[in-house]
C-alpha cells in the first residue's frame, strides 16, 4: 500500500490529525491504521466524556494552548455536524481549608487561561445551585460539558473517507523502517509505504515510537481508572459535574461525578497501576508489559515517592466501602448501595526516566516522522486543535 502520510492508532487524536490533513490537501492519501476492528476502541471510548475548560493548565502550555483552541474547533464541529453535545457547567469544591490557596490559584489559572464566566462561590452559593454537596468554597466553571466522544470520532472518518483517505481496522503495526526518502510500515497484513509516519498510538505510542527511533527516554505507564454509576434514586444528588481540588502533585484530578450524555452518572475513577497496558479489569495481566513497567528506572522512583497514594487508590479500587467514603467527601448523602459497577478506562500516563510523571502534551518531531508520546487528558477536547497542529508540522 502506498501512502503521502501514514497515521498509527484510530484514537480521537489520530482521527482528528487525518481529518485535517485529508482536509487541506484531499489530493494527499492518507491512512490510518487501527490494530483493533473499530475506531476509538481504548483511551477515547472509554472516558468519561467531559468537554474540558482549560480551567487546570498551565498558562501557555501545549495543554492549556490546545485545551483552549480545541473547545472552540470541538463545538464548532459538534454544531456543524449535527452531534450532540451539553454544556452543563462543573463545579470545583473545597471541603476543608487546607484547599482554600489551591481552589484561588485554580481561579487564577482560569482567568489566565481566558475563561469568563468563573464564579467563586461561599458555602451557601454552593448549596444553592448544589443542594447536598459538602464544601466551604468553590468554583462554577460554566464552560464544562459533556459529549459522546465515539460519535466524534465516527463523523471524523466519515469525513476522512470523503476527502478521499483511507481507515483501516485490524491492522497491527509491526516495525518502521526509515528508507532514504520513504518510511516502510510493515502491518499484519501488508506492507505500507509513505513519505511520512504520524504516531498516535496511545498506550503503544511509546513502543511504536521506538520501533522507529530505537530507546526512547520516555514509558507510558497504564493507570486504571475504576467507576461506578449512580443508581436512579441517587441521581438527584448531582446537578453538575462535581470534582475535588486536585493535589498538583498527581497528575490525576481525583473521584469526582460527571453527568453522562446519555443520562445516568458516573462516580470516579480512582487511578490503579494496571498490570497490562490495556488491563481493564483487575485480573487483566501481561507478565512482558508487568515486568516493563516495573523495570523502567523512572517508574521505580515514581513508586518510591507515590507508595502511599498508590496504596490508597489499589484499597480503594478492593473497598467499595472506602471508594464511598472518598466520594462521601464531595457528597454526604452518597451511600454504598447507590453505587453500581461501570466499565473502566486505561490511561497512557508518560513517565520520564528520572521519575517524572508528564504533565504536559509531549510531541517528538523527526524528519519523517512526529510521535505523539503523551496525549492524556484533555486531548479528547483538545484533538481538533493537536490534530490541526500536527497536520500544519507535517512538510513533505
């Protein structure tokens, strides 16, 4: 198979990329190519939805840049395509006043980031518009909504396919060699030929980039995000999306509640080491990827210094009983029984040989190649926007 560009994984972020490079140059093939039978079959199917503000990033960042930029490109497609879509507001809640500096400088940052509409809110402003939360101060966020994201990607290669592209399912890549003026993919079912390769594999993306570049300084590490739904009779306890103040340490925002598109609630997710990149379940074990991530220097410094909030979120994901508590913190009324089991997700969390845990979007830029080697939260929002990045760094 020949191809102008090559895109690996059918990801929101790899559709987003082949939807605007087929877009601004149809005369241009490009293909994607999915190891799985479906589009966003991993990170993007399985998220919990949310249409991010850029409320939690630093200023000037590829988060907040792309965060920012890709609400607008996201909205804009969803009305434009006919997808649904709604913007049901967040809050951001204090329950003690250790978290009081923390929620101002998530203020701050917000206001930096040019969000409008930010409402700092006492005690009795949270009750009104969330009569059963517990908190002492918070912040109303109107920009947050909710979003399908799988109908998204579905219209993204509706669109590729139109502008004359290609996607291809179940297809595995299995190396990347760099030719003189060519790059060779060689799949489980043919060869592909291309002037240039795009990687957004996600979980793989660190394996798919060092097929082409050798050792790579970066691992992603899976973390299992647990959920639970509310059931029917507890519903009337979330108007809006809840979330805690995030430790700024951890790169993961803690149990909240998020209203779901589609109805219903989702309470979580907590963040457990998963024992295989795609380990959905708890049982769900590669003893090869185990055993990469354990011997991976960075991680052993990050289980070193995380041992104890790692301990706590592996009891939680044992203990429905301490799961309820930790969302008993945001809601008092929450209580064991209003908890049914719901799928989980993997995150690809990129982590740096000396242990640290990548905050920010990570792209690696070669002459014939840009791997996309962290792409965690908020790229489902921010893809239209690290697509259209990508599709303008790509010189053929």
């Amino acid at each position: 198979m020949k191809a102008d560009i090559a895109i690996v994984g059918g990801g929101i972020v790899g559709l987003a990329t082949a939807y605007h490079l087929s877009k601004n140059n149809p005369s241009q093939k490009v293909v994607v190519l999915e190891k799985e039978g479906e589009i966003a079959h991993h990170q993007t199917g399985n998220n919990s939805g949310v249409i991010h503000s850029g409320l939690y990033y630093k200023p000037g960042s590829l988060k907040a840049t792309n965060c920012i930029n890709g609400y607008d490109f996201l909205l804009e497609f969803c009305m434009t395509n006919d997808i649904k879509y709604d913007l049901c507001g967040k809050v951001v809640v204090a329950t003690d006043k250790s978290e009081l500096g923390r929620l101002r400088n998530l203020y701050d940052r917000g206001r930096e980031n040019g969000l409008e509409g930010l409402e700092f809110l006492d005690k009795d402003g949270l009750l009104e518009i969330e009569p059963h939360i517990n908190g002492i101060q918070g912040i109303k966020v109107p920009q947050t909504g909710i979003i399908n994201y799988k109908e998204v990607c579905q219209k993204l290669a509706e669109k590729i396919q139109e502008n004359g592209s290609e996607v291809h399912l179940n297809t595995v890549v299995k190396s990347i060699e760099e030719k003189t003026d060519e790059v060779q993919i060689v799949t489980n079912k043919s060869f592909v030929e291309c002037k240039m390769v795009v990687n957004c594999a996600g979980l793989y993306s660190d394996k798919v980039a060092s097929m082409h570049l050798g050792k790579i300084d970066t691992r992603i590490i899976p973390f299992r995000g647990e959920y639970y739904e509310l059931t029917t009779e507890a519903e009337h306890l979330v108007k809006h999306l809840i979330y805690p103040v995030p430790d700024p340490a951890f790169p993961f925002l803690g149990v909240h509640f998020t209203r779901m598109i589609e109805g219903g609630i989702e309470a979580g997710p907590n963040a457990v080491l998963a024992f295989k990149k795609e380990g959905y379940h708890m049982t769900d074990f590669d003893f090869k990827e185990f055993a990469g991530t354990l011997a991976w220097p960075g991680f052993q410094k990050v289980m070193w210094k995380y041992w104890k909030t790692g301990m706590g979120e592996m009891y939680r994901s044992f203990s429905k009983k301490a799961f309820t508590k930790a969302l008993q913190r945001l809601i008092p009324e929450i209580k064991e029984e209003h908890l049914v089991k719901a799928p989980a997700g993997v995150r690809a969390q990129a982590c740096d040989r000396t242990g640290g845990l990548l905050d920010d979007f990570k792209l690696v830029t070669e002459k014939r190649a840009i791997h996309v080697i962290n792409a965690p939260s908020p790229a489902a929002t921010s893809s239209l926007s690290i697509g259209k990045t990508i599709a303008e760094m790509v010189k053929l």
